[in-house]
C-alpha cells in the first residue's frame, strides 16, 4: 500500500482562457489533516473537484491511495468522502431519508445501512434533528448533514471545500471539533480562506494563489516565521536637507544584514520617505542607524510592529508583490 493518501503531480485546469490550476504539485500523508488555504479564485475547489472525481483535469494527474482518479474513478470515489463548496442537499428531504439516500447511492451494504446512518448521525450531532426536513435546518446543522453524508461509506480520505464558511462563530467552533474528531482516523483536506481557520483544526498547511503553490509549512513554522521576525517602519530625511533618492535608499536597507524585505510606507510629507523593513529574530535596530549615517540621513521615526500570520499571508498571495 502506498503511504500516501494524496498525490498531485502537475495538475493544471483551464475553463476555456482562464487558467485555475497552474501546474500543483502536493502529496499528503495518510492520517495527515492539511489546510488548503488561499485567497477566492486561487483554485482551491477546481483541486478539490479535481481529487474529489467531479471535475476532469486538463494536464497532470491526482492519486488517491494508488488509484488514479482519472483512470479509477469508481473504486477511487469509494476512498472519498466529499463536502463540495455549496454543500448541495434536498431541501424538500427528512434528514433520515436523505442519509438513506445518500448510502443507497454510495452502495452501503443493506445489511449495514441503518447502523451507518445511527453512527455518522450520533458522530455528526444529528440525532435530535432526524426527523426534520433539510430545510428547517440551520446552516450549521446543515453542514453536519453535509459531513454525516460524507462518512457514510466510511472513506479513508474527506475532501471538505469551505466547511465553515457562512457559519456563525459558535457554528464554526463546533464544525472544527467535529472536523478535528473526524481528523483521529481519517486523512483531511479542508479548504478556506481564513488562515486562522487551519490554526486549530490542521498539522500543516498548503497555500495556493493563483492556481500555484507559494506555501507548505506547519501552522507553528508559519506563525513562528512571522512572529519572530517583526518590521520597522522608518521615516528619513536628508541629513543636510538635500535630495533623497528612494531606489539606493531601498537598496541600502535591504542589504542590512537579518532584513527579508523592503516596502514603501508613509512619509512624513515632502523631504521625508518612509519604508516598511521586515526583518528575522535579531534586532535590526543598531544596523539601522549606522546604514542611515553612511547614508547621510536623519531618522526621524524608528516604529517596531509585529508581522502577524495575516500579513504573511497576504505577502504569500498577493500577486501585484510577486516578481
Ligand atoms: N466552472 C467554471 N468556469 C469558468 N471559470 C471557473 C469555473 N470555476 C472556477 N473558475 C475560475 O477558476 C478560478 C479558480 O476558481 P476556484 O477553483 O473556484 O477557486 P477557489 O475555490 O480557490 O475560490 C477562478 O478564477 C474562477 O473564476
Ligand atoms: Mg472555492
């Protein structure tokens, strides 16, 4: 058996010239409950509807287990169980009938059905709610419909697109803990947009943008990554009141030692310029007035921030940045 549960070699998808997946490359261990984070449009639901068997790829292949899904779609779609983004259920339906619905299309054997639907309703909070239509329901509750339709044939393998999106907090709270109960024996995808939305609930987190791969850490590294580094924001001034020029400035403050990058910031009107310099765990501080001397400049701001995750995010998805 292969030790890993999936594997993307390459995946690309075009909808006519709108390119969503531009060459994915990603395995993911069994056992392993991964974050699928990126921003609205970065191609998280076409990889998911890809791997999930609903949406054929222009170019690459997806495994599950060994079984490409391509090739395997039915013995592959039995390993999977999935939460598509809209989680599209029968209104008009008794929660008990649609489960039943659900493990009749998805060949659970008779003799097992009624105690599968008892399971995955008691696992999902649902028992008290059985015997009420889908549309009485609330959006939480019908996310764990969602989800109990989803186990019902006991896959190795969730594929869970937005699980708490359009939820209230006390929602999304417990749709985590169910998801991270459910994450003990089964191997998880979930998407979101949210970062901290992985924080809880995931040991590690790919980050898509633009149909690309920009991120594969654990949540820690990636906190870590931020909040031991931080910035300055500066404000400088010619010491003599002559001309600044802003590209050799740059150029010299991203040179300082312990400095990831440079950004434009506010200045303090004309004569002034200010930047934005992230650094790493050392205190940039010192190196920062001795480049300003050799500079000829006066400093007339020195203001520590932190980095937070949102903001390395952002710097990890926004493109107009990318070079
Ligand atoms: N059925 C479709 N037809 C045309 N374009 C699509 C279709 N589905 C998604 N797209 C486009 O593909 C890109 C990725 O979309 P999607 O996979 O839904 O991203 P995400 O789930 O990360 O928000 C977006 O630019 C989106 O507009
Ligand atoms: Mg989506």
């Amino acid at each position: 058996m292969p030790s890993s549960m999936i594997r993307i070699e390459g995946l690309t998808k075009h909808y006519g010239p709108t390119q969503a997946v531009k060459g994915l490359t990603f395995e993911v261990p069994k056992g392993q409950v991964v974050g699928f984070l990126g921003p609205n449009g970065a191609g998280k639901s076409t990889t998911m509807r890809i791997l999930a068997g609903s949406l054929n790829p222009t170019g690459g292949r997806a495994f599950v287990g060994d079984l490409d899904v391509v090739e395997n779609p039915v013995a592959a779609r039995k390993l999977i169980g999935y939460l598509p983004e809209s989680n599209p259920l029968y209104d008009e339906m008794m929660v008990l009938d649609y489960l039943r619905f659900v493990a009749d299309v998805r060949d659970v054997p008779k003799d097992l059905r009624a105690a599968r639907i008892k399971s995955a309703a008691e696992r999902c909070g649902l028992t008290g709610v059985v015997s009420k239509d889908i549309n009485q329901l609330s959006r939480g509750y019908r996310q764990r419909v969602g989800l109990a339709a989803a186990i019902l044939h006991e896959p190795d393998l969730l594929i869970l697109d937005e699980p708490t999106a359009g939820l209230d907090p006390n929602q999304i709270v417990e749709i985590r803990h169910l998801i991270k109960e459910l994450g003990k024996e089964k191997t998880v995808i979930l998407s979101t947009h949210i970062l901290s939305e992985v924080q809880s609930t995931c040991s590690r987190v790919l980050i898509i943008n633009e149909g690309r791969l920009v991120a594969d850490d654990t949540p820690e590294r990636l906190t870590a990554r931020s909040e031991g580094g931080g910035a300055v924001n500066v404000v400088v001034a010619h010491r003599h009141g002559g001309a600044l020029d802003a590209a050799t400035i740059k150029a010299a403050l991203s040179a300082m030692a312990g400095v990831s990058g440079v950004d434009d910031a506010e200045g303090e009107g004309s004569g002034t310029l200010g930047f934005r310099v992230r650094h790493g765990a050392e205190d940039i501080r010192r190196t920062l007035f001795e480049t300003a001397v050799k500079h000829d400049l006066t400093l007339l701001e020195v203001h520590r921030t932190q980095v937070s995750l949102e903001e390395t995010f952002r710097k990890l998805t926004d493109t107009r940045r990318a070079a």
